[in-house]
C-alpha cells in the first residue's frame, strides 16, 4: 500500500480529511446490526456480565442468576443485607469464595491475552501472530518447569519468602527474561526489526521448549504430573490473593492499550508510511512488547498455558468489524474475557466433579479455526476483503506479512 489519501481515510487516522473522505469513513463506520462502535462495545459487555453471572452459578451447588446478583448487590452495599437462611448462607459462601474469584481471573485472563494478541497482530501486520511469537509463553513454561523440578533445591529462606507463589513467580521472570532477550537480539542501534524479533522468537521458543523437555525427563511421577497439568493451563488455582497479583499488571497493560490504536492503524500501512505521518515506531514497538510481555506474562504465571485465544479471538473481531485498533483492542478485551469465563465453565462441568483443563478446550476451538485462518489467508491479503460489516475494504491489501517495510 502506497499511504494514498483514501488508505488513509480507511484507516480514520484523525488527519484533516476532505469531505467526500469523511463520508467514506462515515460509511465504514456501519456495522453488523446496524451498531457503531459505542453500540458494540456495549453489546460485547453487556454479554460478558451475562455469561459471568451465568458462570458464577454454575456448578455441583447451582446458584440461580437471582441470587448472584442479589449476594453482589448486598457486597456492594446496594441489596437488602445479609440473609439470615442457611441456604442463602452457603450460595454465599460458594460464591465469593470460590467462584467469584475464578470468574474475575478468567475475565483478566481471556482480556489479557486477547488484548496482547491485537498488539502482536498489529505490531507483525499478520493475522496469524500471536503473543507466543516473543518468547514470553516458553519463557514463563520453562521457569515454571524449573522451579517444579528442582524448586526443593531452593535454600529455606527463599522457600518460605515465596511460598505457594514460587512457581508464579518463576514463570512470569523468566517469560520477561526470554523477551527480553528476544527484543534485545532484534535490536541493533536504534532500530528494532521485526522480521528479526520473529526468529529470535521462534529461536528462543524452541530453545525454552528443549530445556523444558529436558526437565520433564529427569522429573518424578508427581513433578511430572504437576508439569502436564500447568502446561495445559487451568483457573483452578483462583483466589482473590491470585486476582490481586494478576489484576495490576493485566489491567495496567489493557488500559494503556487505546493510547496505541491510532499509532497501530498506521502501522498497517507499513513501518516506512507510519514514519511519514509522525509516528514513533520504535516507541512503538518497544510499547507493544513490554505491554504485552506484562499481560500474558502475569496470566501464564498464574493460569499455565493457554493457548489460541490470543490468536483467535483479535482476528474473530478483525473479521466482523474491520482493522480499526481503535475498536478492535477493547473489543478483544470484552470477547476474550467471556469466551474463557464461558470455557472455564464447561472446563468445570463437562466431567464434574473431575476438570478438563482449560487449554485443552482452548486448544479444540482455536485449532481449527487456525486451520480456517490459514486456508482463507490464501485467497486474501492481511486486512483485506472480509467479511464482516466495517472490515470490507479497510486497510486492505498492502505490505501484509512479516515484513520490516
């Protein structure tokens, strides 16, 4: 794409633009339904309350919707007070301690991750990156395999100082350590390549996974199934001191998000025409690493691994409403969350009282939609031609794939 001044008023940059422009953009504003952006905002959160207050209840002890939100509003200090029935009495104790938390780190979770996944799309200008392509999901494996296996070896006082956390803590430093080094070999002088951060990505990857295989080998029959259980991802460690360590870094990452959309719609056009119109790439790049180094660093941590929802879900709502970052990063957020919250439940309830890890139910939905992905990004460019309702002729075509432009 060579940044012509309809490209840009695809991509509504906040340039001046001329009349007929305007009307354009106007008209790439209508989406499915006849909503705007405000209204699918709306609609993407007012299905996430929906599907929480559904989670919430769900399980060996059903909790009707009414009582959910009867308990929340008397929490919150809006309901009638504390009701004195046994029975109400313990949907209040099954709730605020073991459900609400679970359904709060699923929520930070799906919208961490599928916020990082935006960023990682937009920053690679391909449909098929995801926040694994740094390093930092390998990374976090890697250190929490290490601290499984041979966290015994620990002196006592270190032991005791992290606790329950040391696996946690283990994962989320060595996924920022393995990012690190992955935007460190990428970087020479002041310019960052991206072409190069992808195959240190898949270099370091393959580096973490060869050191992970190598504890699993030396691990015992536990080790090995706590090591199977944490790669495969979960929220069954959820509490509200688990929500607490994931809730600043995840929504420190997720609020400073918008502050980058117009930046990334540039960046659609290339990294030579985003210089043109002003913008800092380098700035930018750094931004989107450390951000999403933050989030999914946090939620891998904390949850293992789970894969495909940063793939899968950025590029769900790229297909119905178009590349515009400006509405694609919260409405990933808002979608992510409710589709794990929403997994989380079947993950739970499928086999109760035994629970399917998570990451395998990620895993059988994202998988062959990944597949789908690879086969229709044949017959078309990055950003082109979909099919949903703001996405038809925005930013399409162009310099798509993992180029340094």
């Amino acid at each position: 794409m060579n940044g012509s001044p309809s490209s840009l008023s695809a991509l509504r940059l906040g340039r001046s633009q001329p009349a007929a422009s305007t009307h354009e953009a106007s008209a790439e504003r209508r989406y499915p339904l006849g909503l705007n952006a405000t209204g699918i905002l709306a609609a993407l959160t007012l299905l996430l309350v929906v599907v929480s207050v559904l989670a919430a209840g769900a399980g060996a002890l059903a909790i009707p919707p009414g009582e959910v939100l009867a308990i929340l509003a008397n929490k919150i200090g809006l309901g009638t007070g504390p009701s004195a029935d046994s029975r109400a009495l313990q949907y209040e104790m099954v709730l605020t301690g073991i459900r609400l938390p679970r359904v709060v780190l699923g929520i930070l979770a799906g919208a961490g991750l599928s916020v990082a996944g935006a960023l990682m799309q937009g920053l690679f200008r391909n449909p098929l990156a995801d926040p694994a392509l740094i390093g930092v999901s390998s990374g976090a494996s890697f250190g929490a395999s290490l601290m499984i296996v041979l966290g015994s070896l620990l002196p006592g006082f270190l032991a005791s100082a992290f606790g329950s956390f040391s696996i946690a803590i283990a994962a989320f430093v060595a996924g920022l350590i393995v990012t690190w080094i992955v935007y460190r070999i990428a970087t020479h002088g002041a310019q960052t390549s991206v072409t190069t951060m992808l195959l240190a990505g898949i270099a370091l990857n393959a580096l973490c996974g060869a050191g992970t295989g190598t504890l699993i080998l030396f691990s015992n029959d536990n080790q090995l199934r706590d090591l199977t259980f944490w790669s495969l991802g979960s929220l069954g460690a959820a509490t509200w001191t688990t929500v607490l360590v994931v809730a600043p870094l995840t929504i420190l990452a997720i609020a400073l998000t918008p502050r980058m959309a117009r930046a990334l719609n540039a960046m659609l056009l290339g990294e030579s025409e985003a210089q043109a119109l002003g913008i800092h790439t380098e700035r930018l790049k750094k931004s989107v690493i450390v951000l999403s180094a933050l989030a999914v660093g946090a939620t891998t941590a904390v949850t293992g691994l789970i894969g495909f929802v940063g793939l899968v879900v950025p590029h769900l709502i790229r297909l119905s409403f178009g590349p515009d970052h400006r509405l694609l990063l919260p409405a990933s957020a808002l979608l992510g969350a409710t589709l794990l919250v929403a997994a989380d439940v079947l993950s739970r309830t499928l086999i109760a009282p035994s629970e399917i890890p998570i990451g395998i139910l990620t895993a059988l939905a994202g998988a062959p939609f990944f597949l789908w992905l690879l086969l229709r990004s044949q017959g078309g460019a990055w950003g082109g031609s979909t099919r949903g309702g703001g996405a038809r002729g925005s930013a399409s075509g162009g310099k798509g794939g993992l180029t340094d432009a």
